[in-house]
C-alpha cells in the first residue's frame, strides 16, 4: 500500500477520478464534508455537466451498528482508498474504484476474519450540480424501478421540464436484496461549507436499503449512469484489475525516477487531471474526424472543470 494512515482521520479527504471529469470524493470517515463530495459525481451531458448523484451510504450490521464506528485504518492501494474497521469481533474492508471513462463508482466489501454477518447498505441522494447550494429542493417526482435481483433504477425530475435524472444502482452477493420502505428525507450538514461561509446544509433522500450476507463471498455495490450493458460487463474484480494494470502502465512509461514513493504518486496526481470533456459534440465530431480524439486538462478538483486560464496557473 502506498500511504497507511492509522489514527489520525480527521480533516483528510480522498479522491478517484473516471477520467471523464467526473469522480468519487469525501472524507475518510464515510461522510461527504463539502458540497462537491459524493460517491458518484458524474460527468454529464448538457444541460446537467458534472453532477453529484450519490451523496453517501450508510453501512450497518445486522444490529444496526454502523461500520465506520470500527474505522482502524486508511490506505490508498495504487491509489484507490481502502478502509479497514473492526467491529464486533470482525475485520471488515472496504474499497472503491471507478471504471476509467465511465461515471460508475463500484464499492467492495471483503469479510477478512470473524464469522459471516448481515451487512444493510442505505444509499443517501441529492442529485445536484456539484457546486450548485446544498439548499436546492430534490428533483421531484422521485422514482424507484425495482429491476429484481437486487437492482434498482432511481429517476429523479419529470422529462417535460428537461430535468429527468437517471441513476442504476446494483447490490451483488449471497442473499442480496433491494428493500423499498417508502422512502426516508433528512437534513445533512456539510463542515467545510460552513467553514467558508457558504450554505451548509441540504436534503437528502433515501429509497430504502441493500442487504446481503458477507462471508466467503464479497459483497459489492455498483451505482451508475451508464447503461447496464457498460457497467455490468466487468466484475468488481475485473474492474479493480483492469484500473490497477492501466496505472502500473502509467508509471512503467514515467522516468525510472518517478516509479517509486512518493514520486510514484505524483503520475497517478497528473492523470487523475486529464479527461475526455463530456457534452462537446462539436469538438469531438471534429476531432474524430482527424483521427484523433478530445482531450483536456482539469484546472483543479473539486469545482474546476477544464477553465484555460487556471489550467495554466
């Protein structure tokens, strides 16, 4: 592992980028601080762009325990966070990746010792601009598609007024099941806005909660935006594989100086800036047909997009 970080979580965030311009962010205590964090920031189309669409999830045991409250250890593993708890005699981890150049956010979850337990997974939503107020009232009318096996897709907005968002979200392991109770709203509060004096706290909604049974076999979230044919080709174990061997080549191609520690780091730094800009038809139409493909550089995570003038700073 690259960075341990073992007692000392507060005020640390981390960060994974698609390589769309869109990404996954919050702090190392499971919750979202500032108003750019969430699970899944996608980077849309117009007229959304990059869009906060899973704010958080709530992780408990089978008695209502929440995880995070046995957090013992942070890392990022080439770069992808990873966190350990250890709760009720159980050691359990938990890691993330993003799909390069898709906007879907997998979260695995690994029993590592202790006996199988019952794990419910309660998503929180908010689907806004990523710096737009935390106080803008939910896209209404909320709908929820039971798709069976344990997935799920939520829309957001009504389409007459352009506004309709759409978002699959997937639970995979032994007993895994989607369970709807009529939805739950509650206020959030995010500290870094309040530190900088912007509007701090904003509605969420939740659909209802996952449950499966981890043991021998992990469990996995998969929330998306892409079409289920994108995001469910690869298992979280193909997609952890295929990011880890497409950052290995990044430092392979870097300067002998630059592949190990810290150095090692900053290629994994400069790569998350790089992006293929979504909602650009044009450009791309006329990039395509030179053979070649958009390309562009993020002027600075989390608000920035792709602005010349910071870019160069």
């Amino acid at each position: 592992m690259d960075l341990r970080i073992e007692h000392d979580f507060a005020g640390k965030e981390w960060m994974v980028p698609n390589g769309l311009g869109g990404y996954a962010s919050g702090m190392i205590d499971g919750e979202a601080h500032r108003r750019h964090d969430g699970l899944l920031v996608a980077a849309l189309g117009s007229p959304f762009g990059r869009t906060v669409m899973l704010d958080k999830v709530v992780e408990t045991l089978g008695d209502g325990a929440p995880i995070f409250s046995g957090l013992t250890l942070f890392a990022l593993d080439n770069g992808l966070p990873v966190w350990r708890f250890e709760v009720q005699g159980r050691v359990i981890e938990r890691r993330l990746v993003m799909p390069y150049r898709q906007n879907t956010t997998m979260i695995r979850y690994r029993l590592l010792s202790g006996a199988p337990l019952s794990l419910t997974i309660r998503p929180w939503i908010h689907v806004r601009g990523n710096d737009g107020p935390l106080d803008q009232p939910l896209l209404e009318p909320m709908v929820v598609h039971d798709l069976g096996n344990g997935r799920a897709e939520v829309t957001m907005g009504h389409p007459a007024a352009g506004g309709r968002v759409p978002m699959t979200a997937h639970i995979d392991g032994p007993g895994a099941r989607l369970v709807l109770d009529g939805g739950q709203r509650t206020e959030a509060f995010y500290p870094i806005e309040a530190d900088r004096d912007y509007g701090a706290k904003g509605p969420l909604w939740s659909p209802g909660f996952w449950s499966a049974e981890l043991g021998d076999t992990d469990v996995v979230l998969t929330v998306t935006t892409e079409e289920w044919a994108a995001a469910g080709a690869m298992t979280a174990e193909q997609a952890f594989a295929a990011e880890n061997e497409r950052r290995d080549r990044l430092v392979a191609r870097a300067d002998p100086l630059l592949r190990n520690d810290w150095a090692r780091q900053l290629v994994l730094a400069a790569d998350a800036f790089l992006f293929i800009p979504q909602g650009r038809p044009g450009l791309a139409a006329r990039a395509h047909a030179l053979g070649d493909e958009t390309c562009s550089v993020i002027a600075g995570y989390p608000w920035f997009n792709d602005w010349g003038r910071d870019t160069m700073i």
